[in-house]
C-alpha cells in the first residue's frame, strides 16, 4: 500500500519545493534527449562540437538556446542529468526496503492483466508504443508532468496549466477505453 | 562539486518519494485515469499546493531566492504535447520521471517504456525542424509569464494581481481541492450476483 495522500502530498510538495529552494524546479524528460545525444554523439562524434564559446550540434535541436543541450551532452555529470540517475537509486532503495515488486507484477501489472491478459510480449509493446508517445510529446511540449504539470502549476506557470489542461483531455477518456474493468 | 551531491541527495528523495506514494505503480496511474480511485490525484493536488505555499511564503519572507525560478513559455505546442502525453501516459501507466523510478523499482514494462521514450525524444529531435516551422512553437499570451507578477522575478505576469500572494491563494486552492476531491468518481460496478 503506498502513502496515505496527506503524508505522500506533504512529502512530495517538499521535495518539490526543496529544488526550487536549493537549486532550481524540477524537470526530467529533457534527460531522455541528452541519453539519446550522449549515444549518439558516442557513435557519430560530429554531432556535438566545441565552438569557441560553448557548445553547438549539427541537430537543430541539440544547437537551440546557445547549444544548451549540447553542452550538456558533452558534460554529462551536470546537475540535472545526475538528479535523473540519482531518481532511480531513491527508487530502487525505496522499493527494496519495502519489499520489492515480484512475481507477475513485475512484468504485466494487475490493472493490465484484468482487462488485456497476463501476455507480457503485448504489455511490453504497449509500453513501448506509449513511451515512445509520451516522450515525443514532453518535447514538444517542452516539458513533462514533473516540469510542467507540478513545477510549472507550483510558480503559477500560465504553460503548466495548459500542459495539465491538454494531459488530462487526452488521458481521461483514453484510460477509460482501455480500462473498463478494475483489478 | 556541490551541484552534483544536491543532484544526488535531491534527485534520489524525489525518486524514493516516487515510489512510496505508487506514482511509480501503473495500477494506481490507471485508477487515478479512469477515476476509480483518485488517492494519487489528492496527493498531486496537496503537493502542487504545499510547494506553492512554502515556494511564494519564503519567497515573501525573504528565505527563498525568487531568482530561482523557472517558468516555461506557453505555446500551441504545449496543449499538443500534452494531449500526447496524456494518451501514453494513460496507455503506458508511466511518465518520464515516474517510468525511470518503475523500471529502478524492478518493473520491466518500464524498460520498454523508457527505450520507446528514448525513440521518441530521437524522432522529435529529427522532426524538430517541421515544428518550429509550422509556428506551433511560438510563444502566445506572453510567452514565459506566471498568472500574477511576481515581484524581482523577471517573468511577466498574465495579470498585474501581486504574483506571490496571487501563488499562496492557488496553492491552498489547490490543498482545498484535494480534501474536496472524493476517493471515486465512477460509481462501484455491482460485483455479480451468484444465481439463485
């Protein structure tokens, strides 16, 4: 069972307003682009390059904002690429002292099974498909459900709200197609 | 060097935090989406508002640098990306953050969904030049600016209304909203009746 929502909230918003306290507001599907420019630039090293006063690509994306994204991708031990790798230590520890996630779980959660079957193949298709949507639109976007929805509607962001306005246009009636049935 | 231990310390509280209230577990994504259980959206709601509080309260106070602000300009492309994100976060049961702590915490459907989220960062990367063409991605209504004007921030803000008193207001909306929101909305479907 997790948290009860008064305590997870208070925790959450915490840890929300600690970044923005000590550092900056957080934000995490920037750090999908950086990975992929990181692999990238590993096998094509022309991809990111130093100019004399930073960092550019020959990706028109990776070169916007004065080369910000290359710069990173040429120093991947930055802030918010090692917050990214640092979320999966908290997860992976959190997980374990409560237990771990086993058996079936850990392949078909119960929600999918109940209403699509216990096929791992299809769950993990799905997976992909959605990862690959959610991903394509956080940069689009220019931001996820952690910059935009949480971080941007905690400053009073006018994009936060418009995020949050069309995720849960799209999400709402889109889980209650695929999940008629409870677990 | 600093940077890096807060990247640490901040990043592995945020991952754990992920977990403990199941935003990391699709089943609770799933319940929170087709509104059978709506936990997880009280503690999103109740986070959003405590963050503004201490955010705009310190701020107020003097305890919290505005400076470190960082608001995000609105553009078409952020409700067209939302809607994206909305619809595969409903499918995959995982966003970006909450998909990386899933697949940390042992799920492997979550590695499936981080390469395809990786695949999909690439495509964007390669059809970004379509978007910036197409003007969805310049800025509207101001760009990056906040609902109020926050003093010494630097953001424009939509109204002239003090954008610090103008943040607690909305953050204790917010925390009224998540006691106001029931546990459901779906009415409980009758468990079937064993026949007489």
């Amino acid at each position: 069972m997790p948290l009860n929502w008064k305590a997870g909230g208070l925790l959450l918003g915490l840890v929300f307003f600690l970044a923005v306290l000590l550092v900056k507001p957080i934000g995490v599907s920037t750090q999908f682009v950086i990975l992929d420019g990181i692999l990238a630039d590993a096998v094509n090293p022309q991809l990111v390059t130093q100019t004399a006063d930073g960092y550019t690509s020959t990706n028109a994306y990776l070169a916007k904002s004065d080369g910000k994204y290359a710069k990173a991708i040429a120093n991947p031990l930055n802030y918010s690429f090692v917050f990214v790798l640092a979320m999966a230590l908290g997860g992976l520890l959190s997980a374990k002292l409560r237990g771990g996630i086993t058996g079936a779980e850990r392949s078909v959660h119960a929600l999918w099974r109940a209403n699509f079957g216990d096929s791992p193949a299809k769950r993990y298709a799905a997976a992909f498909l959605g990862g690959f949507i959610v991903l394509y639109g956080a940069r689009l976007a220019g931001g996820c459900t952690s910059g935009h929805m949480m971080s941007g509607m905690m400053q009073t962001a006018l994009s936060g709200y418009i995020f949050a306005a069309g995720a849960f246009a799209a999400a709402i009636p889109v889980s209650l197609m695929l999940f008629k049935k409870e677990a | 060097m600093t940077t890096i231990l807060l990247a640490i310390v901040i990043g592995a509280a945020f991952g754990a935090v992920l977990d403990r209230i199941g935003a990391s577990n699709p089943n609770y994504i799933g319940k929170m989406l087709n509104l059978t259980d709506l936990n997880l959206a009280k503690t999103i709601l109740l986070a959003i508002g405590t963050g503004s509080v201490l955010m705009f309260g310190g701020q107020m106070a003097g305890l919290v640098d505005v400076g470190h602000m960082s608001v995000k300009a609105a553009y078409a492309g952020v409700f067209i990306g939302g809607l994206m994100l909305g619809a595969g976060w409903a499918l995959a049961g995982y966003c970006p953050g909450t998909g990386v702590v899933a697949a940390a915490s042992g799920r492997k459907d979550a590695l499936f969904f981080i390469a395809g989220g990786l695949v999909g960062a690439a495509a964007y990367m390669v059809t970004y030049p379509a978007w910036k063409a197409s003007g969805l991605l310049n800025s509207f209504a101001g760009g990056k600016v906040t609902l109020g004007t926050v003093p010494g921030a630097g953001y424009d803000g939509l109204t002239a209304l003090p954008g610090d008193l103008l943040g607690i207001v909305l953050g204790l909306g917010f925390i009224a909203l998540a006691f106001a929101l029931p546990e459901r909305l779906l009415p409980q479907k009758p468990a079937a009746q064993p026949a007489e």
